[in-house]
C-alpha cells in the first residue's frame, strides 16, 4: 500500500503540533511496511503512484478541495477540528476585533485569504475564493472516504458543525515513548514551569506570564512565534519579570533535558484539540495544567490540574497545586497504553484497510 500524506504547505516552515502528528504517522506506519511519503499542498502529486491520500486539517479546506478533486482517489481526513472563536471573537487585538461579527468559518475564510494575499501562503484551489469555508468543508466532508478525528469529543464537534453522514474512525494523537521516558534518578525542580508551544494568542501564553510574573516559580516558554503574531510575542517580552525565560523552539530530543527538570507542564489555551506538549510532559512525570476548552478532558480526565484561561489567579492556583502533587504513574501508564505513535499508526492503518 502507498499513501501520500498532503499537508499544508507551511508544515515545515511554520512548525506546530500538526506536524508532529504528520511526521509520526508517516514513520510508524513505515515501520509497518506501508510506503508513505508526504507532500505539501503547493507541490505537483503524480497522484497514479499512490493508493489512498490522507489529508490533514479540515479547518485549511482549499488544500483538500483541489488535490482531492483533481486526483481521483479515495482519501481519508485527519480533521484536527480546532475552534478559535473565543478568542477571536473576544480577545483578539486590532483588526481581529472585527472577528467578532463574523461566524467562525466566515472568519476562518478571511484568514486564509489574507495569508494567500500577503504571500505567507499559496491557495490550491480557485474554487475556494467563491466557495467559501463552509461549502468547501460540506463537500469534502460529502465525498471523503472516512475522517481520522483525534477523539470522540472531536468527532461530535465535526457533526454539529457540519452536519451529515461520514464514517469516521478515531485515531488518538500519540507521543514517543521511546525519546519521553522518565527518569526517576533525576530530581524535579518543584518550582520549574515549562509552557512548550508555539507562541500566539489561542495558546494564552500572556495571560500564563502575567499569573506567574514576580512569583516563586520560574517559567520557561519554550517555542517560537507564529509568523502573524509578532506583535503578540513583543508583547510577551515587554510584560515578562525577570522570573521569566524565552527559549526558541527545540527539536523534540532536545526537550526531554526540560520535560526531565521541571515539575509542571502548563498550556492554558483558549483552546486545544489534544496538547502534544502536555501529553509528552505527562510521560516524563510532570504535572499538567491545561484549559478545560476543546477535547482535553477525554485524554486527561481527572489526572491534569484545570484551570480557566482568562483568569489569571486560577492559572496560578492550577500551577501551586500541579506542583506539589506526586507524579502520576496512573497517567503514565494511561499514554503508554493508548498514547503512543505505533497506537495512533496501528489504528490509521485499520482507517486504510477498511477504505480500500
């Protein structure tokens, strides 16, 4: 079996945890005998070489609505189904605010279109511009194969947005268990935070900063700024104390020194669909606090600190109490049983075998 991976085209350029989870796949299902290779949506595909595409962002659907189209082929979806409207609509900052007097895929619609007008992105399919969002979505969702959510909470959130008949089958995001052991010889820092993600708005990294800024705790944020966020980063920078240390994104082998020292992994995001990051800190004996938005809860239930985003005082309180808990072997042993990468390629390759 051949398989094309086709993602956007940014995937290397502006690296996220979609990339993680494309590379991952790819690897492992290689390590299973099934050829993969993966594309970006703005190079040319000699789609006759492939069996089956995989797609991946349901919210970037120009990408998907040209190349499946234009191949002939069935294809499956990783959804990754994220919803910025709440913060779009109540915490964005200059012309975002306009955001908020549109519905989500009318702002989604704009996004793309400026991206593509700026040269910050390419546009795969004309048919997009006069589309729209919405439209494109319902019929992709109308002709594909299946979609690959990464939980069931994902899965229902795909249906009452878009509403209508589509297979699907879930495939957990995963984490190397390999690379992430934990190493009990090495001593927790009880007042190390670490936030491990890409610095912009819907991760809330300002928000953590003013709650953990002139306190005991000494926060580490790890991750680059998204190419629109400048401004958002400079404003990070400016609010920082002295308590508080930028560091520029890492390759994954090199976050276990940080995931190892520190006591808690914190990623307070308006909203995630999973949190790669929290389920790597998981692994290595942190103590997780994440936001209660998005699909969270159905990978951490009762085993992660919440806390509400837009209230610094309950962020701060998430992070006193995360980190003078024990590690959670329960949580551990919970990845490790369903959060790994071989798990995630095991059951994409079920997705496949039932497609074709």
């Amino acid at each position: 079996m051949k398989v094309a991976f086709v993602t956007r085209s940014t995937l290397y350029a502006v690296p996220g945890g979609d990339t993680v989870q494309v590379v991952q796949t790819a690897r492992h299902l290689t390590f299973m005998g099934i050829t993969t290779e993966i594309k970006l949506a703005n190079e040319r595909i000699n789609y006759s070489n492939y069996d089956l595409l995989h797609f991946f962002n349901l919210t970037r659907p120009a990408d998907i609505l040209y190349h499946s189209r234009k191949a002939e082929k069935p294809f499956v979806i990783s959804t990754i189904l994220c919803n910025y409207s709440e913060y779009d609509q109540h915490y964005r900052k200059g012309l975002g605010r306009l955001f908020k007097y549109l519905p989500a895929d009318g702002v989604e619609y704009v996004k793309t279109m400026v991206r593509y007008l700026l040269g910050r992105d390419e546009l795969a399919s004309l048919a997009y511009t006069w589309k729209g969002q919405r439209k494109s979505i319902l019929d992709i969702l109308s002709r594909t194969a299946m979609i690959l959510p990464n939980s069931r909470s994902e899965y229902q959130r795909v249906l009452n947005n878009y509403p209508g008949e589509v297979k699907h089958m879930v495939v957990p995001n995963g984490t190397d268990q390999h690379l992430f052991k934990y190493n009990a010889s090495v001593t927790k820092d009880d007042k190390l935070v670490i936030c491990v993600a890409r610095i912009e708005g819907i991760k809330n990294q300002l928000n953590l900063i003013k709650a953990l800024n002139n306190t005991p705790y000494r926060l580490l944020l790890i991750g680059t700024h998204a190419p629109n966020q400048a401004a958002y980063y400079r404003e990070c920078r400016k609010t920082a104390a002295d308590n508080i240390t930028f560091i520029d994104q890492l390759p994954q082998y090199e976050l276990v020194k940080y995931y190892e020292r520190a006591k808690v992994h914190v990623l307070p995001s308006w909203f995630e669909t999973t949190g790669l990051s929290s389920i790597e800190a998981a692994l290595m004996g942190c103590s997780v606090v994440i936001s209660d938005k998005g699909d969270v809860r159905e990978y951490f239930a009762g085993d992660a600190f919440y806390c509400d985003p837009a209230i610094r005082q309950s962020i701060l309180a998430a992070v006193e109490k995360a980190s003078l808990a024990p590690v959670n072997e329960c949580l551990r042993d919970k990845i490790l049983q369903k959060y790994t990468w071989n798990q995630a390629a095991t059951q994409t390759l079920k997705a496949y075998q039932s497609v074709l």
